[in-house]
C-alpha cells in the first residue's frame, strides 16, 4: 500500500486516521498528516504516532494517495498550492461534499486520477457505509486500492458521481438524522406522559441500540420486524398507521432541503 496522506486533520481527516489504524490496515508510520492548525494535527500525532508534516506540500509530496479533507471553501486554495507534485502516479481521493471532480481537475490542471468518498462517522466503529464514486478513476488496480481501504473501515457502496449527494443524505449526514429522530421522540414522550427526560433518553437509547443489533443479525427486512412488534388490533399498529401517513412527507420535505444544499454548494463548484 502506497504511503498515505491526509489533508486537514478535521472530524472527518482525523476519523480516517484513527480508523484505518484501528483497523489494521495501515500502521501509523504509513500515514503523514498536515492541518492548517498545528495545534490539534500535534495532539492528534502524539495520540496516534502518524507523521506530522509541516506544509500541504510536505504530505503531498511524500504520499501516493492524497486524502482532501478540508471544506469546500478551503479546496481550491489547497490544491493550488500542491497541484505541481500531483502526478499520474498519485491517487486524490477527496471527502469534500459537492466539489465535482470536474472542478477538481480545473484546479489542478491536469487529468490526474480522482476519486471522491463520502465516509461516515459510524466508521469509528470500523461500520456502517463509505460512499464511493471512480467516475475519474479508471485503472481497476487503483480503485481497489481504495476500496481495500474503506472495507476495512466501513462497508463500500460504488456509486455513479451523479447520485453521490443522494447516497450522502442515507449515509453520511444519516447518524445525525437518526439521533434527531431519538431526540424527536423522546421529547415528545415526555411532553405527552410528563416523564422524566433522563430516563425517557435512556430507554429510546437503548431500544434503538436494541433494533439496530436485531436488524444486523435477525431481520433482514424492515417490514419483518414491524410485523413481529405490531400486535394484531394491538397499540404498535395505531403509532405505524401515524407513522407510514406522515413520515414520507417528513422525510420528503428534508431531502427537498439537503438536496437544495448540495445544488447551491456545487452549483459555486462546477
Ligand atoms: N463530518 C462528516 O460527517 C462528513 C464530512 N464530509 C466532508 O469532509 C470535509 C471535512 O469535513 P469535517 O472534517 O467535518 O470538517 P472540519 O471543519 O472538522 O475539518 C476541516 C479541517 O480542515 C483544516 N483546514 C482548513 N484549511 C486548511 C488548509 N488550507 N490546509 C490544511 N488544513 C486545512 C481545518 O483546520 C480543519 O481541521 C468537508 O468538505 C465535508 O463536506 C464528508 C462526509 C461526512
Ligand atoms: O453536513 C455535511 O455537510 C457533511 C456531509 C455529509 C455529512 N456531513
């Protein structure tokens, strides 16, 4: 495996470099990271035992693939100032949502290999799913490369470029969601039974850690379990009427708004 290299040592940048240790498959000499604040890559360094480097360029330079993990506003300015040790050899895989490869390519100048990933927080967990997308990736042998990467860290989902914000939504920003669906129903809960909020938390937090380990090993529909809850003419199935009359709706109108976001911010970046 090629020497890694991780800019911008962030939620994400620092997520893959604790994972891909944790998992195995790299040892942390293998990876060299640069970060605009010297103070947390340095934290993040004595933690791990990667490599710290002292410029973008340093890491680019030594690593045949270049993680991009800054946020869309700050790309350009770092790929301008590595785009000349950018060769055909080296992998970019960027996790920048809704930069384009396109644009990419603009910015560096030259057609060289690109791969964009929309990794997950679950992945700290060594679960849950990397979206990825080879659209500007040919060679078969590089794109397993990045494919052995991401399963060892999550399980990888292959992509056309075109429906990676798509994927994103059920992905990535998708822990978020779930935990402000729990939240949703919890509150809700104790505004409708007056009980206590740290109890009612506990119990919704433990039900869903509950479900997701009967759907990972038990289930393998959603509508199986649902039907192993509902009761016939019992309680579960007056919450699952609410549920299946309002929840499209709900969920319809919030991928309308991400969706409107990923067009505004790659409409800036096409
Ligand atoms: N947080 C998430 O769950 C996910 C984030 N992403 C994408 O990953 C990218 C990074 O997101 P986060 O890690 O959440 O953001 P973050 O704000 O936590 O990290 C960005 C890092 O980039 C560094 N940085 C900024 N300019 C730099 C420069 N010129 N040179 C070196 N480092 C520089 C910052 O110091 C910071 O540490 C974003 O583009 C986001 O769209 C994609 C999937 C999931
Ligand atoms: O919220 C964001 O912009 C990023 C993209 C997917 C998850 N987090």
């Amino acid at each position: 495996m090629a020497e890694i290299g991780i800019i911008g040592t962030g939620s994400m940048g620092s997520m893959l470099i604790r994972s891909f240790i944790r998992s195995g498959i790299l040892k942390p000499e293998e990876i060299t990271a640069s970060n605009r604040s010297e103070e947390k890559l340095l934290r993040l360094a004595e933690e791990t035992g990667i490599n710290r480097a002292a410029s973008n360029r340093i890491t680019a330079e030594k690593s045949g693939i270049i993680f991009l993990c800054v946020l869309p506003d700050d790309t350009e300015e770092v790929i301008t100032e590595i785009k000349d040790l950018i060769t055909d050899e080296k992998i970019l895989v960027s996790v920048i949502s809704d930069v384009t490869t396109g644009k990419i390519t603009e910015w560096t100048g030259k057609t060289a290999p690109i791969v964009r990933v929309i990794p997950s927080v679950t992945s700290h967990r060594l679960c849950g799913i990397s979206v990825l997308s080879f659209d500007a990736l040919p060679d078969d042998k590089d794109r397993q490369k990045i494919i052995r990467l991401f399963e060892a860290i999550s399980k990888p989902v292959t992509v056309p470029e075109a429906e990676i914000s798509a994927y994103s939504d059920i992905a990535s920003s998708s822990p978020a969601f779930i935990a402000g669906i729990m939240k949703e129903f919890s509150g809700a809960a104790v505004r409708h039974y007056g009980i206590d909020q740290n109890t009612a938390d506990m119990v919704v937090r433990e039900t869903f850690i509950g479900t997701a380990k009967l759907i990972e090993h038990d289930y393998s529909t959603f509508e199986s379990l649902i039907a192993d809850v509902a009761t016939e003419g019992g309680i579960t199935g007056e919450g699952m009427r609410v549920i299946r009359e309002n929840a499209g709706e709900l969920f319809t109108a919030m991928l309308k708004e991400t969706d409107r976001k990923h067009k505004l911010v790659s409409d800036k970046f096409r």
